[in-house]
C-alpha cells in the first residue's frame, strides 16, 4: 500500500538537501561580509531616525500593509514535480498525509516572514505606542500568526479552484482585509478588529463551499506553482553558482535590444559581444538584479546622512552588481554549437569582462549623479574615482583570474 507519509518525507529531505547544496555558495564569505555590513549601518541609521520620528508618523498604516502582505502571501510547498501529474494521479485519494505535511511544512516556514517583520517593526512600535507593555505585542504577533494559517489553509482550498479570475477577485478581497485588521489591531481598535475579523472568516466559509464543489485536486496547477517557486530560486542560485537544473526564460525587451544590440558591429570579432549582450538583456534575471542593486543602492546613498558611510555603500553596491554579473559567463555552458563558432575562444572572456566593467562604470556614474544633487562636491569626487578604479581594480585582480580557471 501507497504510504504518502513516507513519501513526503523522501521529497523533503531531498528538497532541503538540494537547496543547502546552493544556499552554502550564496551566503559565502563576500556576501555575508555584505549582509552584515548592510544589516549594522541599516539598523544604526534606524534607530537614528526612530530619535527624530514624528508624533503624527502613521504607524499603523505602514505596518498594517506590510503585515497585511505577508499575512496573504501563503505559497503552499508540495514539492510536487512534473512525473507526479502522471504517477501520483492514481493515487489521488491516499495523498492526504502528504499534502497535510505539505501545508504544516509551508506554515513553518513562512512564520519566520511575520516575525522577522514584527522584529525589525518592534522598535517603531514601541516609540509610537510607548504606553504599551511588550506581551501587548506579543499578542498581536501571536493573532498574527493565526491569521496567517487562516488563510493558508483557504489558499490550499482555493486551488482546488479551476477559474482563475475567482482565485485572483478572493486573494484580493482577502488581502485587503488583512491589511484593515493588522492595522485596527496594531491601532488598538478592538472592536473594529473584531468585526473586520468576522467579514473574512465569513469569506472564508464562502471560499470553502466554492472549494468543496470542485472535482478534485487541480494537479497542473500544483505542479506549475510549485515548479515556478523552485526555478525562482534556482535563478537566484545561478547568480553565484552552476545550476544546471534551471530552466531560462527568455523575454522580448524589443525596445532595449533594439537600442543596444544594433550599436555592436556585423563582424566575427563581436560575436560574443552580442551573445552575451543580448543575452544579459533577454535572458533570467541578469538584467533585472542589476536594476535592483542600482536602485536600492541610490536609496541608501541617498536617504543616509553620513559621506563616508554614502561612499561605503555605493562601493559595496558596485561590489555586488559586478559579483554578480560573473554568473553571466556560464550562462550558456550547456550550449554545444558555441564549440562550433569559427571564433578564438579568448573573445568570450573579453566580451563577458567587457560588459561587466560597463555595468560597474555605469553604476558608479550613476551613484556620482546622486552626490552632485545633493551637492556633495567631495563625495562626488571621491566616488567617481575611487567607483571607477575600484571596478577597474576587481576586475583586473578577481574577475579575469577567476574566469580563467573556469
């Protein structure tokens, strides 16, 4: 006889082992270096900010979204893979334990969103509701946490649902009342909280009938869902090492391939450079890490007070985006007809360190246009020159060292 149980525990044990296999070379030594930095400067600065916040500062509408969000955000984790559609069908009505675990297993791991949330929210918390006493809090975590399951059990339920737009109109109402109750009850404002409570838990029972009519278990879209959430990662791994289950997405981005790749000459000697250019544009999420980095990385530079922790940071932000675009070189690793290209193998690396030093110059001249608005004249300075020997420096020094052993 079919033991789902037991089977669940294979897939998670080699879930967990496959992803501790890639998470070791993402929080290697350069990045947790990082982090921590970015964890220490973050939490000094905010709790300067918290000396100087104002009386009027709406607290609870922020934390209230914030909450509300990952309150609704409930992806469940059934580890589920593409052969199941077709060796787990027959056994349709033996997977309860299996999908049981799936949703205590995705509970669990999702709890520690709501409490890092309300960990790093407990400061501004405690300046704005000062009267206060901490197990008020510890309440509002716990209420929290059971909303939370709430709503990942009747998200498990809804996807059971084959009509997407009704999946999509019930995770909006939900989310919207999540909101409205976080913020009522990090307000203080019981009775509203109690009665926004009883609309979504009447939601709830609507979504359970709706559920409880549908045939059975909609396997594609577990399948689909789950798949999506683990190339997701998979694209984050890739960034720092070789993943070769990942499945690349390319995108169109006509407008910016025609803008960049039509400057690049019809010549043999460029053929690397409009391969990995284009594939930098269209390819994963090259294009869409690096436009995050630029961006939180002028938030920072821009929002902090202190010149030589701005100039740290946008170091650091270079650093990274220039660390990460190496992944760039093994993007077409299992491409065989490159072998086949009547072009010296050398110009690959050339192209590859090409572009990432016009990233990393980009990016510097980019963070010198945040000094020159604010009219730091010796920032300004000091970060065009140092941006700009600090990629040439990396480059020379750990980039095309490291490529060359590739």
């Amino acid at each position: 006889m079919f033991d789902s149980h037991a089977f669940y525990k294979k897939r998670l044990s080699a879930h967990v082992k496959n992803l501790s296999r890639y998470l070791k070379y993402m929080f290697n030594g350069h990045i947790a270096f990082a982090m921590f930095f970015f964890i220490a400067a973050t939490a000094y600065y905010y709790q300067q900010w918290l000396e100087q916040i104002p009386t009027n500062f709406p607290t609870g509408i922020i934390m209230g979204i914030v909450l509300g969000l990952l309150i609704s955000y409930n992806p469940i984790r059934t580890l589920l893979q593409e052969p199941d559609l077709v060796f787990l069908l027959a056994a349709e009505q033996q997977m309860g334990p299996y999908f049981r675990n799936s949703i205590i297993y995705s509970f669990v791991i999702q709890t520690y969103l709501i409490v890092l949330a309300s960990a790093a929210f407990s400061p501004l918390y405690f300046t704005s509701f000062s009267e206060r006493s901490g197990s008020v809090f510890l309440v509002t975590i716990f209420l929290f946490l059971l909303l939370k399951g709430m709503n990942m059990l009747i998200n498990w339920y809804m996807l059971k649902v084959r009509d997407k737009s009704l999946r999509t109109i019930d995770l909006t109402v939900r989310t919207l009342l999540n909101i409205v109750i976080a913020y009522f009850v990090i307000e203080g404002l019981a009775l509203y909280a109690v009665i926004t409570i009883v609309l979504l838990f009447l939601v709830i029972v609507y979504d359970f009938i709706v559920a409880s009519k549908q045939p059975g278990i909609f396997w594609d879209l577990l399948i689909e869902k789950d798949q999506s959430r683990l190339q997701s990662f998979y694209r984050i791994a890739n960034l720092f090492a070789d993943v070769p289950h990942l499945k690349n997405k390319v995108k169109r981005r006509e407008w910016l391939t025609k803008t960049f790749i039509s400057r690049i000459p019809f010549e043999r000697s460029a053929t690397y450079d409009y391969l990995y250019q284009i594939s930098f544009l269209r390819s994963g999420d090259y294009l869409g890490m690096y436009l995050r980095l630029v961006v939180i990385g002028g938030i920072f530079i821009w929002v902090i007070p202190n010149i030589w922790i701005k100039m740290i940071f946008a170091i650091l932000f270079i650093y990274l985006s220039v660390f990460q675009m190496m992944a760039l070189y093994q993007h077409h690793r299992t491409q065989m007809w490159l072998d086949l290209y009547p072009v010296n193998p050398g110009l690959k690396q050339t192209a590859v360190i090409g572009i990432i030093r016009k990233l990393g110059y980009v990016q510097a001249f980019a963070f010198t246009f945040l000094f020159i608005f604010q009219l730091e004249w010796l920032g300004t300075m000091i970060i065009l020159i140092g941006g700009l020997s600090f990629v040439w420096a990396y480059i020379k020094l750990y980039v095309k060292p490291k490529l060359d052993k590739v």
